[in-house]
C-alpha cells in the first residue's frame, strides 16, 4: 500500500523540479503553476500585435518608405519572428530544457522591445517628417536610423524565437498525462490558453494601434514593453509550482541518426516479424516517464535503420521507438506544405489590408478608425467560431461521424482552406470596386480618400477570423497532437514555421509581381499610390494559388496515417507496467 501511495504521489511523465528531483502531484504543476503561464501568454501577444498590427503604417509615416518596401520589410520581419522557434525548439530539447530557454529568451525579448521604444522615441533616429503623399520625394531613413530601428526589431525576433515553442509547451508539461484528470484539464488549459492570445491580441489591435495613431508611437510601444516586463516576473513567481521534462537530446540529431542509417542500410532487406527489429527494454521507457511505439508499416525505408546487423553504432542502428519518432517527423512535412500558402492570405492582414484601408473614409463623429483596427475583426469572429464549433459543430458532426472531435483535425483544416478561397475572391471584388468608385470620382492620379467607409473591407477580416478558427486551432493542435512526446517543442514549431515561411513567400510574391507586371512599360500591379494599383488582380492571383494548394491538400491527406493518441498508447501499456510498478516506486523512493 505504501508503494501504491508513492506512486501516486509522484508525476509519472518523467517530470521534475528544477533541481532534478521527483515532484508531488499534490504541490506541483496543474492549474496552480498555468495561471502564470498563462497571464504571461496574455501580455506577450499585446506585446507581439502591439508592433506588428500597425508596423507598416510606422514605415511609411515615419520611415517614408513605398508600398512594396515596408510591405516586405514587415512580412520578412514576421517571418523571422515565426521562424526563429525552431532554433529555440532545438535548444530547449537537445540542451537548456523549456524553462530556462524562455528564461533567456525573455530577456533578449524585453531588450528588443526596450531598444525598440527608445529608438520610436527619439526624432534622431527617424528622418524629419513629411506632409508630402507620394512618400518617394520624402527624405528617406539614414543607413543608421535604419540599423538601430531593424536592430532592435530583431533582437525581438530572436527572443520570441525561444519563448514562443516553449511557453505553451511548459503549461501543457504541468499535466500528468498518466493521471485520468489531469489529462482532461490539460484540455481546459488549451482553451483558456487560445483565450489568452485572443485577449492579448484583441487589446492591441483595438486600444494599442490607437493610442499609436493618436497619442504617439512612444506611449504605444511604452505600454506593452511595461506589460511584458510584468509578465515576465508574473512568470518567475510561479517558478516553485513548475514542473520540468529532462531534455532529451536534440531532435534533429535523432533524426539524422534514423535517416543515415537507413541509407547506409538501403540494401537491407526488412524481417516480416516487427519483433525482430532493434529495440530498447520497456523498463528503459518506463523508468524516464517516455513512451515506446510499435513499429508501423508506413516509410519502410527509414525502418531499414533499426534491423539488426553486426554494427551497434548509433549511426548504424537505431531502436524502433527512435525510427518511429523520426518517420511522425517527417509524415508531417507534406501537411506543413500545405498550409504555408493560407500563412501567406494571413500575411495581408497587417500589410496591403492596412494599406488599402488609409485609401478609405475612417471617421465616425469625431473618432478617426485606425486601419490597423480591423484586424480585431479577425479575433473576434475566431473567437465566436471557436465557441460555437465546440458548442454546436462539434455536437451535431459527432452523431454522424462518430468522432469525438466531430471531424478530424485534417477536415477542419480543409475547411479552413476553402474559406481562404472565399476570402480571395471578396477580397478581389472589394478592390475592384473600390477603384472603381476611385475613378469614378476622379482619385487615380492624385491619391485622394476614396468616398467609400474603411468597413468594406470588414468580410475579408471576419471570413479570415472564420478561417483561423478551423486552420489555424487545427494545425496548432494538429502538429502537438503528432508529434513524439519527446520532441513536442519542435512539433509545436512547425505550427509556427509555417507562418514564418509564408510570410519570406509573401515578400517573395509581392516584389516578384510587382517587377514582373512592370516590365514592358506598364505601370504594375502594386504602387505606391493604391489607387492606381491594381490589388484586384493580384488577389485573383492568389485565388488560383489557393485553389492549386487545396488540391494539393487533398492529395496529401489521402495518404497521412495519424499517430496513436496517448490516451491509446497508454491503455496498451497499463499491463505491462503494472509489473514495473514496484520498481518505479523503488527508484522514486530511493531518490527521495
């Protein structure tokens, strides 16, 4: 009874404080230590939108650069933002461990922001303002006005490289998925984790562009700088409740280690009997709080790396659990391919959407609409879809389908691709309308205010907000879901490559149209004056690019085989560690 009772009273997910030792269930980890975590989460989002929602509006007021330009510099900037956390995925897993990883990050991210208000503070650091509105005949930025504004706006992107794969990572590491209510409040803790971000992000697409439009970039960038330094000490307080997973070596090693074996073993023939293959003692898995997987049938080759031969080099012979993990790595790389063309639709809510709503009329009574606003559109339709797919969606699919989820997470995700399509071919519409009331009233050359509410452009935000809530909660839970428990932090980068990656595309497309429909004396497509622009045809552009990847989709999700869920792995396991019990409760009791 005494040994039943140690267990219990001990995590068995192989979690730890930060001295190294076994926690409690009772003083550790669940609801008490996410509170922090998540009140953090909060603020880091205001933070984040408070720069990027109105960024391009400060590039081409105050930095006076064109359309292409600041469009560019924003994406490429967002970019490294989203793709930085597969760096800080890498360290937290192969060296740091999660915590001490965002810990680090943090202080590189509130530098940034720090350096960041300074330099939106001082007028030598920005070029003298100018009234003129073709913004070519303005006196540009200075090489190093330019290198202390971009210095300071990456210094911010690599700090949220290490604090964004990891702080969601350690709220879900609070729960102990071997104890049955835990693992159910983890669950609750995803959701109040989704509410965080729409909190924080509604704040700074609502108040914060604001006050930077009316009150002053300085108090705009001051406020979530001052907010982000709270929350990192609201953090550090709930340090004693956390619990921590030992890293387990680096991820992309592993892998290579799979990969190279395989193909030093290329002509190796695969034994019918799986058990045949190389594999660990489960007692190995048990006593470091891991799972083993059973080997699958899908990516032979990669099995090729653990039959077993003469060599036990790690280079040339790696366990079944090892090849596995590496093969649900990979199995996902088709799928993030896919969702980098709706990351570029995303990239045009901060930049050309901006852009087109200055061209539009903004005020009610004496309130002026910041055009950066609208993006809190976005939040709140994700918001309410979120609630009503889980309220009423979800309800009605599972009596068809039989699936706990209602539809799997790669039919939500398609979903979420056909609204892309709908929002592209409304965004095109919209455009061409709206320059054609600009022509109407006599507005091409002279860049006036097009007669026509900035609200217009309200469906293309709302459906955009519509489609998050389908692809984008899908694909966050999609590649945390697949990914190996060992390797979650990377997994959960891929959810966040993939917006990286659209938005270097998005820059990529938008300079590459913009000179190719130039050439042979033509004016282009994308101009600094919108209203001799033609954004319509550059939005048809992307309907046939969404429409390409959706076929795309299909295609690849035909052959994807899910990995099974841990609620699984460990109804398969509970016989067999029944009879370690003892022993695990042996070594928890010696170590106390």
């Amino acid at each position: 009874m005494a040994e039943e009772e140690a267990v219990d009273g001990y995590t068995q997910d192989g979690t730890v404080d930060l001295k190294g030792k076994p926690v409690r269930r009772s003083n550790s980890g669940g609801w008490r230590a996410c509170w922090f975590i998540v009140v953090y989460e909060v603020f880091e989002r205001m933070a984040y939108y408070g720069i990027s929602s109105n960024l391009i509006l400060y590039l081409t007021k105050k930095l006076h650069q064109g359309t292409v330009t600041s469009s560019n510099h924003v994406t490429n900037w967002v970019g490294t933002v989203w793709i930085t956390p597969i760096l800080g995925a890498y360290v937290a897993d192969a060296h740091l461990g999660r915590y001490w990883t965002f810990i680090i990050a943090s202080v590189i991210y509130i530098s940034g922001m720090s350096l960041l208000t300074l330099v939106v503070s001082l007028p030598s650091l920005r070029p003298p303002r100018c009234l003129k509105t073709d913004m070519e005949n303005c006196k540009k930025a200075s090489t190093l006005q330019l290198a202390v504004f971009y210095g300071a706006l990456y210094t911010l992107a690599v700090g949220t490289g290490g604090t964004k794969p990891n702080i969601s990572t350690i709220g879900a590491d609070q729960f102990d998925d071997f104890d049955h209510k835990e693992k159910a409040h983890k669950l609750s803790f995803f959701n109040w984790w989704f509410f965080s971000i729409f909190l924080g992000t509604f704040f700074a697409n609502t108040v914060l562009v604001w006050i930077q439009d009316n009150l002053g970039w300085t108090l705009g960038y001051a406020l979530p700088t001052l907010g982000l330094a709270i929350s990192i000490m609201i953090f550090l307080a709930g340090t004693p409740f956390y619990r921590h997973k030992v890293p387990a070596g680096s991820p992309f090693t592993r892998m290579a280690k799979v990969i190279v074996a395989a193909i030093r073993k290329w002509r190796v023939r695969i034994p019918d009997d799986p058990k045949e293959l190389y594999e660990l003692d489960l007692e190995e898995y048990a006593k470091k709080g891991k799972f083993k997987i059973d080997s699958t049938p899908t990516l032979r080759f990669l099995t090729k790396a653990s039959v077993k031969t003469v060599s036990t080099n790690p280079w040339m012979l790696c366990s079944v659990t090892q090849v596995e993990e590496t093969k649900q790595m990979v199995r996902m790389i088709p799928i993030l391919v896919a969702t980098i063309v709706p990351s570029i639709m995303i990239a045009q809510i901060n930049t050309l959407f901006v852009k087109q709503g200055t061209t539009l009329e903004r005020d009610i009574g004496s309130f002026k609409i910041p055009p950066a606003s609208l993006a809190a559109f976005v939040t709140i339709s994700m918001l309410i879809s979120v609630m009503l797919y889980d309220r009423f969606f979800v309800k009605i699919m599972k009596r068809w389908t039989k699936n706990p989820r209602g539809i799997t997470l790669l039919q939500r995700m398609g979903v979420g691709l056909v609204i892309h399509i709908m929002i592209m071919i409304i965004a095109s519409l919209t455009e061409r309308y709206r320059l054609r009331v600009a022509k109407e009233h006599g507005l091409v050359e002279n860049e006036g205010q097009v007669p026509l509410t900035i609200f217009i452009l309200l469906p293309q935000f709302v459906l955009m907000g519509i489609a998050d809530a389908f692809l984008d909660v899908a694909k966050v839970e999609f590649f945390y879901d697949q990914a190996p428990e060992n390797m979650k932090s990377l997994g959960t980068s891929y959810s966040m490559t993939t917006l990286g990656v659209g938005n270097f595309m998005s820059s990529f497309l938008l300079s590459t149209v913009s000179h190719i429909t130039k050439k042979h004396g033509h004016r282009g497509w994308i101009l600094n004056n919108l209203n001799a622009s033609h954004l319509d045809y550059y939005y048809a552009f992307f309907v046939i690019l969404n429409f390409l990847n959706f076929i795309f989709f299909l295609v690849v999700i035909k052959f994807y085989v899910y990995k099974a869920e841990i609620s699984d792995s460990i109804r398969v396991l509970t016989e067999e560690l029944k009879g370690m019990t003892v022993k695990v409760a042996n070594q928890e009791e010696s170590v106390r």
